[in-house]
C-alpha cells in the first residue's frame, strides 16, 4: 500500500518536544514530499542554536517516519530558521513570459475573491471562508495577492517568513488548516510596497509558480479592490475557475462591484456567485436589526446577473475582533461561523470548491 502525506504527517504528530507539543503542532515541518516509498522533509528549527540540539528529534522524526508500511527511504534535513530569505530569493520585478494560462500542479481549482472598492470586508470574507471549507474537509490554499494592503498575516495569526531551500522554491505557511501564502510574509511590517504595476504582475506570478501549494482542491485568491493589474494578470495568466464578490448592500459599493462584474466577464472569468456583507447590525441590547447600509442590493443585482447570491453576513464585532486577534470567527462554532459554513456548503453542494 503506498504511503501518503497524511500518513507521514500522522506518524511525525507522534513526534514530541520537551514542552510535549508535538512537530507539526509547532510548525516546524516544511517542503514534506512523498515520491512512491521515498519521503523527504525539513525540519526548520527557529535559530541555529537551537537546531544544534534537535539532532535527536530529527533522528526519531527519521525513525518513525521509515517505520511507516511503503516507504523505504526517508530523509530529513535539520535548518534554521534565518532573519531573511535566502539573497536570491527576491519577490517582484518584470513577469516571466509563459505560453498560455497556467495553474499550479495539484491545484484543482482557483477561485478570485473580488470586489469593486475596498472597506467591504473581501479580506475578512476570504479568511474566513478558506477556513470553514477546510473544517469541512477541503484542502484549502489562500494566497493574499492584496499587494499593497497585505491583511491576511493578522487575520489568519501568521507573522513569520516562508522556508525557501533553494533560493527560488517558496514553502508556504499554514494556520487553522489553510496553506497560505502573503506578500506581507516577505516584507517588513509596516514598510510600503513601492511598485510599478509590472513588479506587481510578477510577484504574482512568483506566489502562484513560485509556492509548493501540495495537492489543494481549492485556492482562494483574495484580490486588491479595483479593476488594475493583479486582477488583469491573474485573469490572464492563471486557469481561473471563476470569481466571487463581496459587496456590502450600499449604492456605492454596488456601483463598483458592477465595475468588478463588468472585468471579469469582459476577461472571460465566470461570476460564480456574490456575498452581501454587513447586510445588517443587530444590536446586542435589544436585538433589533438596523440596515445601516441599505437591504437587498447585493440580491437584486445577483439575481440581475443570473448568479446565486451565496450568503448574507452582518456586521459583527466578534468577526472583527476575532480577525485582529488571528483566529477568523469561523475557526469557532457561534453564529458567524454557521453562516460561513453554510456558504462553504453551498460551493461544495455547487461544485465550486
């Protein structure tokens, strides 16, 4: 019977540190391959002292990984993590020219996050939504192509640097079962990305070829606002399954999101469907319900396009506090989080994820 990553994942759960946390809890698994009975990884220590004293580790993550029925080689290689990637590892700059539209291998599908203008809650909607569809047993991928207001390191609790072993690979990081990748992991927090559009189209480029995503069935792109050059070059570049977008029911978030609708359908991308955010604010007090926002546009203009409208979300201050604190409010199991899980039901239900 022929080992698989989840059996290697498995045995290497039984693998403890001294505080009785075990590999993978700590995250310090990267670049895990299985090529018929060869397994390789890397265990990435946080500094190279202590890489010095986790021989030990390595040798029984070693041990119980060559024990595992199928695999007669395992190797594994003992890192430290580093202040920086290695020189030759460098994000952004001119794309490279490539012969059609192109999808990462063992990547099913790819779904763009949209919206026409920014405040409407896109990023809070695809963090949240790449988690629910991973509680539901998906293998879920979120890539932050908001190059210039990356927000997904906070959202989803991440703050450290991809792995890259060779100067040009880039292992991404995980959190609440989402493999993910940011332009905020490879930037200095709070510098400014100071680019033209064409180092936008390559940085692109390099998290989509670039990143070892592994086997996903699904990869949500959370997308910049507008209608520029990330949305151009993912459209054009990348074998897009189709969009979603957010849009909070106000006229001049509608006005936008059509402009939104408008680029994907001239760019050939299919509208699988929209999610109304902040459709409403119910009070805490008396549980009355107030449309700050207005009511139905995000229906009416679904229903004018010929799309299903995929959910409706109010405005929550525990959606909000749990984005700042790294944890996105469907990780958990209240109200917020069945209203995503019953979106994320209904793009498997529809064959969208």
């Amino acid at each position: 019977m022929a080992v698989t990553k989840s059996d290697v994942e498995a045995a290497l759960s039984r693998v403890n540190l001294p505080d009785g946390r075990n590999l993978l809890a700590h995250d310090l698994v990267r670049a895990l391959t299985v090529e018929g009975d060869t397994v390789r990884f890397v265990i990435e220590a946080p500094n190279a002292e202590v890489a010095k004293a986790m021989g030990p580790l390595r040798d029984a993550a070693e041990k119980v990984v060559s024990e595992l029925p199928g695999v007669r080689v395992a190797t594994v290689a003992l890192t430290a993590h580093g202040p920086a990637a290695p020189p030759s590892l460098k994000i952004g700059g001119h794309p490279k020219p490539q012969e059609g539209p192109t999808k990462p291998t063992g990547v099913q599908r790819i779904l763009a996050i949209g919206s026409g203008k920014g405040g409407v809650g896109k990023s809070t909607v695809s963090s949240n939504l790449a988690v629910a569809l991973a509680k539901q047993g998906r293998k879920v991928g979120l890539l932050d192509a908001d190059i210039y207001g990356p927000s997904q390191p906070r959202m989803m609790g991440v703050n450290k640097r991809p792995a890259s072993p060779d100067g040009k690979t880039i292992i991404p990081l995980h959190a609440h079962g989402v493999t993910m990748m940011s332009i905020g992991f490879m930037m200095e927090e709070g510098k400014a990305v100071v680019w033209r559009g064409p180092m936008l189209m390559g940085a692109l480029q390099q998290m989509l070829g670039q990143v070892e995503w592994g086997e996903l069935d699904v990869l949500l792109v959370d997308l910049p606002p507008g209608t520029g050059d990330v949305q151009l070059t993912l459209c054009t570049k990348s074998e897009l399954s189709g969009a979603i977008i957010v849009s909070t029911p106000q006229d001049v978030a509608l006005i936008d999101a059509r402009k939104a609708i408008d680029m994907f359908d001239t760019l050939k991308t299919p509208v699988l469907g929209l999610i109304e955010n902040m459709s409403m604010f119910v009070c805490p007090t008396c549980g009355s319900e107030h449309e700050i926002f207005g009511h139905g546009g995000v229906a009416a203009e679904a229903q004018k396009l010929g799309a299903p409208l995929l959910g409706s979300l109010p405005i929550d201050l525990d959606t909000r506090l749990a984005g700042d604190g790294g944890t996105p409010i469907a990780a958990g199991d209240g109200p917020m989080a069945q209203a995503y899980a019953r979106i994320a039901e209904g793009l498997i239900k529809g064959g969208m994820a």
